[in-house]
C-alpha cells in the first residue's frame, strides 16, 4: 500500500435520530434531521461539508439531503453497494477524501423506514428484473429468500465444523439484550431476556430462532468526517480514524457465496481486517472493545475469528468467557448492536464506536478506551475500521 | 353421558386433531354471513369485497370462529363444553379456495378439567387465515 | 398525516375509550332450534346435541344446546347492515377514522368466553363498550389504530352468560400492498393458488432454467480447459475463454450445508421447507430442495440424489432424496 490513510482523518460528530417501528416522515426528512444532528454535535455548519457518502441503498440523495440541511457546494460524494457491507465503507470513503485533500469534511448517513417501510425480512421476490435479480434465480424457486436463510446455511455448516452450538448465539444475543436493556435509545430497552425466554422464541431458520435475528427499525444514523488537524479544535475529542478497509472476496456472491471454497467463514472480512491491521500496525491486543455488524448472531463469532481474537473456530469458547460482557475481554456492541438496539445498517454501530472512544457510550467499559473496532456486514463484500483517541496519534 | 365424548385423562399434550379440509364456496361464505346474520355488504356481494380491495367476496369472522368452535366439538363429542375460543384472523378466505384446519392438544388444566387446543386454518392460495385457542372442558372417567 | 392532524384526530377518538356503543340490545329472536339448525348446517357441525332433541337428551347435556361459537349471532342486527345499518357511537368513532384517510377495517382477533351453554327460549342481551383504541401503529396493511371492543352477553335472568373482545384495526390502506389488487385474477374473480417465485430468464441463465425445463440439470464446462461452473457465467474464470458448452449432471453428491425454513411462510411454498448446497460429484456445487426425508434427519455429508420434478403448477425444480 503506497498511500497511508491512517491517522489523517477523525470523526468529530455523531448522531442518531430516535429509533421506532413507525417514525412517521420520510427517509429524506430523517437523514436531514440526523445530519443536521451529527453537524450540531460537531460544532460545525452545514456550510462547511464539502463531501457526503451513503449506502448504494439509500433512498435519500446526497444532493437532496445537502439542498435540506443548507450544505452548500460540494465537491465530493459517493455510495457504496451491498447493503449492510457498505457501513463502514463510508468511513472509508470519507477518510481517502479526507487525506488526499479532495474534501475538507465530509458527512456520512443511512436512513431508513425499515420497519414501516420496506422490511428485509421479507425476502427477496424478483420482480424487478436486473443482473442481481438473475443472480437471486438460483434461490428463489427454492424458497431461500431472506437473509436469516443464507446466513444461516453458512451459520449450520459452521456449528457443524467446530464446537459451537447454540449455547454461544444465545450468549451473543443475550449479551447484546443486556446492554440494550440499559440504553434509554434502544428499542429493547428495559427488555432483558433470559435462556428460557430465548429458547421459546419461534423458529426463523435453522439454528436461528427470533432473538438471533435483528430487528427492523425506522431511524437514521449519520458521522461527520473531517481532517485531524482541525478535529483538534472542535467541540467534541476527536476520534480519529487509525485504519479502515473494505474486502470482497474472489468468487464471492452477495449473500451466497456457496460454491467454492469453506462457506462456515468469511473471506471478505478476513481480507478487510488484514489490511486495517497493516494500515494502523495495530493488533487485536489493540482492541479495547468492539462493535461488530450483527444481523444474525452467529455473524459476531466469525468476526471475532476473522479480526484475530481467537483461533478459527475458537469464538464458542471465547464468548462464553462472557468475553463481550461490559466487564470482559472485548465489551460488544455496548448499545445493544443491530439486535437490540435498532437496525440501521450498521451505521449506529459507528455512532457507538465513536462514543465509545470519547468516552460517552451509556454503557461505557469501567476500563480505559483507547481502540475500538467497528465493522459492516457479512456474507456481502465489508470491512472494518479501528477508531483511535487522538492521545494514540 | 354420551360414548362419543372424549375423557379428559384420554387426551393428552401433543394429540394431534385430523385435518379438516373445507373447500371455499360462495354458498358457503354467503351461507355463513347469513346464518350469523352477519349483512355487511361485503361477504355476499362481489362489487362491494372489490370496492374493499378484494376480488370477490370474503368469510365473516363469524363463520370462521364457528368453523374453529365446530372443528374442535366434533373432535370432542356432545358432552364437551367450550369455554373459551381465542381467535387471530390472517389472510381472507375467498370463494375457490381450500382451507386446510389442523389442531393439536397445547395444554392441559387438571384443575379445570379443560384441555387447551391449538388451531391453525391455512388455505392454499394466501396461507394463514385463522390461529386459534380454543379451551374445552372434557368430562372425566367415571 | 401532519402532526396537527394526527393530534385532532387523537383528541376525537380517544374520547371514545370507555364509552358504550348504545343502550343494551335484546336478542331479536331468542335461542332457538331453526337458527342453530341452520347454523351447524353451514359450520359441519355434527353434533347430534345441537338439533335432534331425542339424541341430545341422551348427552350430559340433556338436550339441545345452541353452537357456543354461535354467541356472537345473538346479538348481531341482521337485515337492515346490508343497505341502512343503525347509527351508534362505534359507527361514529369509525366515521371519524374515515374522515382522516383511516378508511381501511379489518377484524384481527376476537376472544370469545362462554359462561354457560345457552338452550332453546333463553334471551340474550348485549351490550357494547369501546376498551380501548392502541396508539398508532405500522402494520403490514398500513399506519392505523386497533379499536377494541367488549361485548357482555347477559339472560332473561340478567345473569352474565359470555363475553366477547373483538379487535379491529382502522388503518390508512397502503396502496402498494393491496394483497386483492396484486393477486387477482380478473376473469375469474379468484385467485389462482400461488406457485413458486421463478428465477428471471437472461441470456446467461436463460438456458439452464429450460435444461430444468426438460428435465435435466447441466453443468456449464468450458470448451478451452474444460473447467467446470456454475452458476453458470458468460467466461471462464481459469482462461478467459466465452465459449462453453455443458455436460448433464447425474444429481448424485452430499449435503455440503442444509438449513430448514420456518418463518415467514411465503405463498407457493410449503413449511418446514429444507433447502441445502449439494456437493455434485461432478464437483460443482447446486442449491436445491431436500425432499421424502423428515427435515431433522438430514446431515451434513448425507448423500443424496436427485432428480428433477414437477413441485407445482408451473414449476419444474431439481429436488434431492436421500441416497
């Protein structure tokens, strides 16, 4: 790698909209609210955003949400594909814009109406025709047409291959639950649930019953991207951005990457976190604490293999350490994650991470804080990202 | 008492109910609205179910509650007494389609001498049209 | 809806909560044999205790009771809901949902207690009370309001003899999701049951799905280095090489992966459905269905064959049985 990004751009502002079932305005209006929140946050103006970036996904145009907020001229913006898999792929975006002086500050957003609006789970149907729809053809007539579906024929081979079984998936949901349940934003808040409650849960898809699977939330989630020499006098600690990757694998599918090679991994994540590692010479000894993408949560365990913290098929044992609890190895997805705090695409996740390094997570680790890791999707093309504090430039 | 009653200690948590199949017909929808005195427009006349959305008319809630209450006596005999006939509704039932009811034993009340069945009515065109609960007091062994 | 809006309805309706729809209702007609006869005709009824007297009085019950789902029917107005129904404060609260777009009702769920058996010459009455109206929700059918009602059945006697809560949602319909709308069929007034969604048919794709068609499954292979693939894809990964031809797969191989489906159930499907990456031992590897086995007995590393079948109306699919 011949250009270094790492430690060139920070994250000086973050915000959530409220989260719900039923947020009762439109995408547009809630990514506007929350990129006006994330630039208040800041203490900037809307006139000093001269980049955006969102999910290919994203029904909210980069120039209709600047036309709202009162962002003036830009000069760079982009999207990146893959549902989820684009999450921390905006930070990406945003740090090379940043470091290589093609935007001085950029704004970063996902809103969605996931819930009242259109709902991932239920599945895909084909009926617009283009090249991924021929791609979702070869599982459509068979009936494997959600998300819970796909990752669960990679999650089944997992537990077949390794040691784990659901004893872990329940530690992972019930981890994340907790911290939920002590997060006044989340939609889960005050809802812990124990084992006896999870088991009884209804069958989604093998393994996964309905507590292994996240919800589906209205909300938007933005981050304001700006250069670290000027994140040193603004209002909030700036956290600065030490390593961010994106990763697609050879022969993969989005979502299906069924046919060559060992399915129970993931390829795509390895690659990213190879590169955020080399990029911030940074290690997993590094990483204080961590928000992983969980849609499902079986996904937690194949990054925590994937970013190092265990041997191949060591997450069983390592999260039965209680190694994701608040006073554990690595405190996980601290607001609840994606399954119970709220599903924005894994851009709450970055929201978190920020908090967590300045300080301000609800549930912040009783420990110091100085690295956290953050990461998309799985099972699409990802990556991952290591937020710093500006004492560790 | 009558033999073809079922005892109380006969039944038991996982009994499974034959299925009932009920073929959708118009006279069986315009049928039941009538039999329940049930008038709304809707469920006997075609252009007022295709104003509401639905391309021909559709059961009455009424007759979908007594098909679960007739399902589950007839399984029971004479001299059970419902209690209680909790009742979600799905998707519409439509004139040409087949509803497939099935029901299993979910619980039992040795207190009350009731058992609790749940009842699943699927048709083939939408699915899911009905889930019930029905609770039925079944007399004991002499 | 605005926000002042979504207030002044709130303000109306919620005024509603505790009231009584009107004043107690008696039963037109009371409890009688020709209304239960007809009744247990239409539900299948088979119960001899609902219209034979002589059998009935054989029966603990000692003689004939009217259908206990029926209770509801007692209190119903009849006729005059077909062209002029009555005005009462129910029908009110629903005109103000109207006025505001909510013009959407649906009957999502009663719940239906029976207190005693009600016999020939008992009279019903009943009386109606609004419980509760939710807060605004986001339903599968659109944003709107669920209306709770319960109805007291009481005798001759005044004594309580059932109880009914009946829910209904007063919903905004949701344009895009009119289930009628997209599934009807003109013609014939009725829906055709639903059938598996098919795979889009493209240049690249097009004729594998027609191989199925005729019952085979094909394998692309490459005519450069006669490297096998699928999906099939328009070059070869290994030389770059656009032209291919196929071989046919015998469908023998192993369960790579499975997982069983359960919710949600989507039309044309039938659940617990096992889908499931089957190693070929051509070497390719095929999603499909795995069939004629209870779907807890199948493991990874089972060998399977399979072969293509008709699974529905229009739908010709590789399936796989155990070995």
């Amino acid at each position: 790698m011949t250009v270094n990004i790492s430690n060139k751009a920070a994250i000086v502002g973050v915000a959530n909209t409220e989260f719900s079932k039923n947020s009762g305005r439109s995408e547009l209006q809630l990514a506007a609210e929350v990129v006006a929140a994330a630039l208040a946050d800041a203490g900037l103006k809307p006139g000093d955003v001269d980049g955006m970036s969102t999910f290919a996904m994203d029904t909210s145009d980069e120039i209709e949400v600047a036309r709202a907020v009162g962002i003036g001229d830009l000069s760079f913006y982009s999207r990146v594909p893959h549902g989820g898999g684009a999450a921390t792929g905006l930070v990406h975006q945003a740090a090379m814009a940043v470091a290589t002086g093609m935007a001085k500050c950029v704004v970063i957003y996902r809103g969605l109406n996931g819930r009242s609006g259109h709902r991932f789970s239920a599945g895909v149907s084909g009926e617009i025709t283009t090249s991924d729809s021929i791609h979702w053809g070869w599982y459509m007539p068979y009936g494997l047409l959600t998300p819970a579906s796909w990752v669960a024929m990679c999650t089944q081979r997992y537990m077949h291959l390794g040691n784990c079984t659901k004893d872990s998936l329940f530690e992972v949901a019930y981890t994340m639950r907790q911290h939920a349940a002590t997060n006044p934003q989340a939609l889960f808040y005050g809802q812990p649930f124990d084992r006896q409650e999870y088991d009884a849960q209804k069958k989604v898809v093998d393994p996964f019953q309905l507590y292994d699977c996240c919800l589906e939330s209205d909300g938007a989630s933005a981050v304001v991207i700006t250069s670290v020499e000027r994140a040193k006098h603004l209002r909030q600690p700036g956290v600065v951005i030490r390593g961010v990757a994106q990763g697609a694998a050879a022969n993969m599918e989005s979502m299906t990457s069924f046919y060559e090679g060992e399915i129970a991994t993931t390829q795509p994540m390895d690659i990213a976190a190879k590169q955020v590692y080399a990029q911030s010479g940074l290690s997993p000894e590094h990483v204080d604490s961590a928000v992983f993408y969980d849609a499902f949560s079986s996904t937690v365990l194949f990054q925590l293999e994937s970013w190092g913290f265990c041997e191949r098929f060591g997450a069983h044992d390592f999260v039965l350490d209680g190694s994701l609890r608040l006073d554990g190895r690595l405190p996980t997805n601290t607001n609840g994650g994606q399954l119970s705090e709220a599903y924005i695409h894994g851009v709450n996740g970055i929201v978190e991470a920020a908090r967590l390094v300045r300080g301000g997570s609800v549930n912040q680790p009783n420990k110091e804080i100085n690295h956290v890791l953050v990461t998309s999707g799985v099972g699409v093309p990802t990556g991952g990202a290591i937020l710093g504090t500006m004492d560790t430039l | 008492m009558s033999s073809e009653t079922l005892n109380f200690e006969a039944v038991q948590i996982g009994d499974q109910l034959a299925p009932r199949e009920v073929p959708i017909t118009a006279a069986l929808v315009v049928g039941g609205a009538v039999a329940s005195r049930d008038f709304t427009p809707v469920h006997h006349d075609r252009k007022a179910a295709q104003q509401a959305g639905l391309p021909d008319v559709f059961m009455n809630i009424l007759t979908s509650n007594g098909l679960v209450g007739s399902y589950v006596t007839n399984w029971a005999g004479p001299d059970s007494t419902t209690k209680k006939i909790d009742l979600k509704l799905g998707s519409p039932n439509l004139p040409g389609f087949v509803m497939t009811i099935s029901g299993e034993v979910v619980a039992k009340d040795d207190a009350l001498g009731t058992v609790e069945i749940a009842v699943l009515g699927e048709n083939n065109v939408w699915g899911m049209h009905m889930q019930a609960k029905v609770q039925i007091e079944l007399p004991r062994s002499a | 809806m605005t926000a002042a809006d979504r207030q002044a309805l709130e303000e109306q309706i919620y005024a509603y909560v505790g009231r009584a729809i009107g004043q107690p209702k008696k039963s037109m007609d009371d409890v009688n044999v020709a209304m239960i006869r007809q009744w247990a005709e239409v539900m299948g009824d088979e119960s001899s205790i609902y219209f034979d007297q002589q059998r009935a009085s054989t029966t603990a019950k000692g003689g004939i009771i009217a259908p206990p789902s029926m209770l509801q029917v007692w209190s119903m107005e009849g006729y005059p809901m077909a062209a002029s129904p009555a005005v009462d404060e129910q029908r009110a609260l629903h005109q103000i949902f109207d006025s505001f777009g909510f013009t959407g009702v649906l009957g999502t769920n009663t719940s239906t207690e029976m207190y005693r058996d009600l016999r020939p010459g008992d009279s019903v009455t009943s009386q109606t009370t609004i419980d509760t109206i939710s807060e605004q929700k986001a339903t599968a059918r659109g944003i709107g309001y669920f209306i709770e009602t319960v109805t007291v059945f009481t005798d001759q006697h005044g004594e309580a003899v059932g109880r009914q809560v009946f829910r209904v949602l007063k919903f905004i319909p949701n344009e895009s999701n009119g289930q009628g709308a997209q599934d009807s069929t003109e013609q014939s007034g009725t829906p055709a049951p639903p059938v598996r969604i098919p795979s889009p048919r493209g240049q690249d794709n097009g004729w594998w799905w027609q191989a199925v068609d005729a019952g085979k499954v094909l394998i692309q292979r490459c005519k450069s280095c006669s490297t096998l693939r699928h999906p099939p894809r328009p070059m070869c990964g290994q030389c770059q090489s656009v032209e291919w031809d196929s071989i046919e797969s015998a469908l023998a191989g192993e369960v790579y992966s499975f997982t069983t489906l359960y919710h949600p159930k989507v039309p044309g499907y039938h659940y617990p459905l096992c889908c499931a990456v089957i190693e070929l031992a051509e070497g390719t590897r095929l999603v499909a269905n795995i069939v004629g086995i209870d779907h807890d007995a199948v493991t990874i590393g089972m060998k399977v064959q399979g072969k293509v079948e008709q699974v529905d109306e229009k739908t010709m699919l590789p399936q796989f049985y155990p070995a």
